[in-house]
C-alpha cells in the first residue's frame, strides 16, 4: 500500500519540484514527444514522482505528483507480473541496479489490461550521487484512432469518442463478413486487406447519409445514425445482402459475399460504449450462428422496456470493474444417484442491486460474454467458489466442485496459468475442482479445447461437457476431447416419464458413458417419478430442485456443515 503524507507536504514537493527548471522541462519535452508512450520521473531520495497526464487519465492513477508512486503503479500490474516488478524496482532503490526493463500488463481505466513496456535508467545528481531515475512506459493498446486498411475510425476511436459525449437518441448497427476467413485462406493475406478496403467503400457509399462508420475487430463495421430508425438498417441490410451475394469486385476478382448484422436504438445517455458493444455483438454472432445471416436487433426484455435492459447491463458491467460490487454466488447441490447424499455441488453467479433486485444470469452472461472485463468476472467466480466451498472439505473431502467456464476466459492463452495461480492462492486440492464446458465453450476451435482440456487433467483437475445433447458439436467433443463427466441438459428430463423421445435419447446417452466409462449426472430432477426413472438406467448423480434449490453459501453452511 503507498504511504500516506500530508497535503501539505505533497504541495511542498511539488512545490520544490517545479523550482528544479531544468527537471521541469525535461520531462515537458519528453510527455510531448513520446506519442504512444508515458513518462515518468522520480527522485529516488523522497521518492516523490511525477508521471504524464496521459497515464493519470488512461489507468486512472491519484495524480500527476506521485508519494511511492512504485506501490500505487504496482496495485495497476497483473497479478502474475507484480513479483518481477517488484524485484525490478527494489533493485533500483537499493541501489543494485541503474536500470530496468520489463513488459508486464497493467489495467486501464475501463478495467481491461494493456501490455505494457517500460525502460527508465538512474542518473545523478550534481554531486554524482544516485538521484533521479527517469524511463517510459510505453503502451501497447495505444492505437491510431484511424484503421490503417480502410482509412475509417477504429475501435479505440469509437470508445474515445463514445466516452467524451453525452449523446443519447440514435440507432447503431453492426455489419460484418462472415465468410471472411475462407476467402482470405483461399486468396491470400493481400487480396484479404483489399478486401476490407472494398467493402468499407461499400458501406460508405450504401449508408452515403449516415453519421459515423467506425471498423471495429477483424471484419466488423460499426454504423451509427441519428437518421436511420431499425426498420432503415433493416431494409438496406438486405439490400446489401443479395448485391453482396451477387460479389463484390476486388482485384479482378468477383467474390461472394455472406454477412451478418444486428442492430439496437439508444435512447439513454447513461448506457456506456461497452455495453452497446457487447450488446450488439451479441446480436450480431446470433444473426451469424443462429439465424443464417438474418438481421438480428437486440430485443427488448419480457416486460418491453429495451432502455432500461440497456442500462440494467450497463450497471452490471460496471459492477465487474467496481471490484465485482452486487455479485454474489449460490451453490446447488449435486448428489449420489444411489444414495442420494452429497457429492459435488454447482457455483452459480447471481448479481443484485437495490434498483433492479435480483437479475437472473440468462439476462447478462449471454450479452456480458462478449465483453473484455468478463474474463475478470470468470477468475473472481473461480476463486469466490473455491475459497467459500473449502471449509466444507473437511466434512467432505471428495466433494466436487463444479464451475462453468466462458469461451472468453478459455481463449486467453494465460488461463492455464490463471487457474493454477488461484488454486495456490486458496491451497485448494485440484481432485476436487470440475470445470464445466458450456455450449458457448464447444464453439472454439477443438484443438485449443483439446490442449486445455489435456493440460489441466494432467494436474488432476476433472472436466464435465455441460448442456449435453443442446447445439450441434457435442458428439464431435465427446470424441475428440476426454471428459470425466457429461450432464444431460435438463430440457431432455423436464417430461421424460411421458415422452419417448426422451427416453430414447437420454437412454442412448447413458448407454454411450456406460460404455465409455465416463460419469453421468442429470441435471433438472424435479421429482421423485423422474427420480425413480432414471435409477433404472446408468447415471451416477443427481442435480435438480427435487435435492434441493441453488442456495447462498449462508444457506449452503446450514445445511450441510
């Protein structure tokens, strides 16, 4: 933790800082010149620093002037990166070293990470002795705010400029290709920036009245208007559709186009940039996965209100960056199919606020998944889960306990690094961690799911394949990734006692874990005639309303400690 001085000592520093002329300018000339990067000066003896204005307002650090700026820098750092940190600048103090030159990641404003470069060296006073040590921090999420292929404004525009507005009352949509990738993989890197060249000159000649068109990631165009209404975008979206399909000419090529779009009207300046991103981007994959390129516009809540739906989400992300405030988990029970007593239970996110009482998760995980802080969400939900069922061990050392994993924390390559650091942090055993795969999670690619998957059983960690016969890859993960456990979706048990259907598949699903000697648990047994039911067939445990309710860990202690 930085020390604490007094205000009036802090202005006494400052103070004698801006009489030192030569320091002063310095470090002006410098902040001006480093476009992309931060400068910092410190003088080691009252280590009393002062940083650019950019980095104070970019990571939202206390202040230009600085007491122990290191301490306050290093609360910024990953937490994997903080002990060499740590030793870098120790060095420095000590007198060890002149030098330091590291990258690490530091958390922005927003509450996402940026990597980050940071080179400084001690030089001496008039006296030749250690004084000052002085460096940059150069940012590598810094970006122009203008796309180097179409010339647009970029993504970092569109959050800048979003964020220093108030503007509220406009329609904004999301375009994209989705069959991008095969026809870069066919043509090649060059044809594919083209590509994006023609297709931005495209949408700026068919939207010739719109207010701003900003590139996003990869292939997606974000198209806003205060002109337009949802039935406008609706209208030329499938205009563009069959020209597009018709192809678009690109280095004497005619090439097909297939996209997607979706599209939402803001009507409140307090939703954020984010969440609309989110929002949209949510929309957009259900228009590409779901609807076969269909216009998608995000929908309204039961009760028809999309405004406040947009600022209830946008609530909820800020709740993620204000160290996860109204999120809170419940456990569910998982029980022994023959004994019926306790053998695992199921974390799950619940967030609450006194505006909007309890928000079930159907509402923000599907959206929120989309977002850059939810990763930051799935890590608190791990470790909240571990540390709060560990007591229960002692009673129960071969409880389970299952947490569900995002497509988004499994595509960071530092994930498997993430789970180890926490399971360390609350020294909890590895055999009685599950990470359950999604539906979502079955989308990624099969090799990376494989390598995770192999990497963490290795260790002793056990795998469950959530939402089992939902979608249309879990057959094709079964096959190719090994699994300790699969979980028959409750859709398939709700009317089991009266639907043959169901009883074939579900029967045909304990038949194959039967035979490939993995563990099956039924999700959603409600009563005690499903119950009887399925004690006829091969499954080992039990999760439903019949054992009992998702509970607050309060709740879970009572009843089982």
């Amino acid at each position: 933790m930085s020390k604490l001085i007094s205000e009036r000592n802090t202005d006494s520093l400052i103070t004698t800082y801006k009489k030192d002329s030569m320091l002063s300018k310095l470090f002006e000339v410098f902040s001006i010149t480093a476009e992309g990067s931060y400068v910092y000066l410190c003088n080691i003896k009252n280590d009393f620093s002062r940083w650019s204005k950019e980095a104070v307002d970019f990571f939202d650090l206390p202040n230009e002037y600085m007491y122990n700026a290191g301490a306050i820098w290093e609360e910024h750092i990953h937490p994997d990166d903080r002990e060499q940190y740590r030793k870098d600048i120790d060095a420095i103090f000590s007198g060890s070293s002149n030098s330091h030159n590291m990258r690490y990641r530091a958390k922005a404003r927003d509450g996402s990470y940026v990597l980050c470069s940071c080179r400084g060296l001690v030089f001496d006073d008039d006296d030749g002795i250690p004084t000052y040590f002085a460096g940059t921090i150069t940012n590598h999420g810094y970006q122009s705010n203008i796309d180097a292929i179409t010339n647009l404004k970029n993504i970092y525009s569109y959050f800048e400029e979003f964020s220093n507005s108030s503007m509220f009352g406009f329609t904004v949509s999301l375009f994209g290709i989705s069959n991008f990738s095969d026809l870069n993989n066919i043509y090649g890197y060059e044809v594919g920036n083209h590509l994006l060249k023609v297709f931005s000159e495209y949408l700026e000649n068919t939207f010739n009245n719109i207010d701003q068109i900003y590139r996003m990631e990869g292939t997606k165009f974000l198209i806003l208007s205060k002109n337009y209404t949802i039935q406008d975008m609706n209208d030329l979206f499938e205009k563009m559709k069959e020209e597009l399909r018709l192809g678009l000419s690109v280095d004497n090529l005619k090439l097909s186009l297939f996209i997607g779009g979706s599209c939402l009207y803001v009507s409140s300046k307090t939703v954020g940039a984010h969440t609309i991103y989110s929002c949209l981007k949510s929309s957009y994959y259900e228009s590409i996965n779901l609807k076969q390129g269909d216009f998608a516009i995000f929908e309204k809540d039961l009760d028809g209100n999309l405004n406040e739906r947009l600022e209830q989400l946008n609530t909820i992300r800020d709740s993620i960056v204000k160290d996860f405030e109204g999120f809170f988990l419940c456990y569910q029970p998982i029980v022994d199919s023959k004994t019926e007593e306790l053998v695992g239970v199921e974390a799950l996110i619940r967030w609450k606020n006194d505006k909007y009482g309890l928000v079930p998760p159907i509402y923000f995980i599907p959206i929120l998944e989309k977002d850059s802080s939810f990763s930051q969400l799935g890590d608190w939900i791990i470790h909240t889960a571990l540390k709060e069922m560990k007591p229960l061990l002692e009673k129960y050392p071969n409880l389970e306990v299952n947490i569900n994993l995002s497509y988004t924390q499994l595509e960071k390559k530092e994930f498997i690094n993430t789970i180890e650091k926490i399971i360390t942090q609350v020294n909890f055993p590895k055999k009685n961690l599950c990470l359950e795969i999604t539906e979502r999670c079955r989308l990624l690619d099969i090799d990376l799911l494989n390598n995770f998957t192999k990497s963490l059983r290795n260790e002793g960690i056990r795998f469950a394949l959530d939402d089992f016969g939902t979608g249309f890859s879990s057959f094709s993960v079964l096959k190719n990734i090994n699994v300790d456990i699969v979980k028959i979706d409750r859709a398939f048990i709700k009317n089991i006692c009266d639907s043959n259907p169901d009883k074939i598949i579900v029967n045909s699903i304990s038949k194959l874990c039967q035979e490939f000697n993995i563990d099956l648990c039924i999700e959603g047994v409600e009563t005690n005639e499903i119950k009887e039911y399925l004690k006829q067939i091969y499954v080992t445990c039990f999760q439903g309303y019949l054992f009992s309710k998702p509970l607050t860990k309060e709740e879970f202690y009572n009843k089982y400690l």
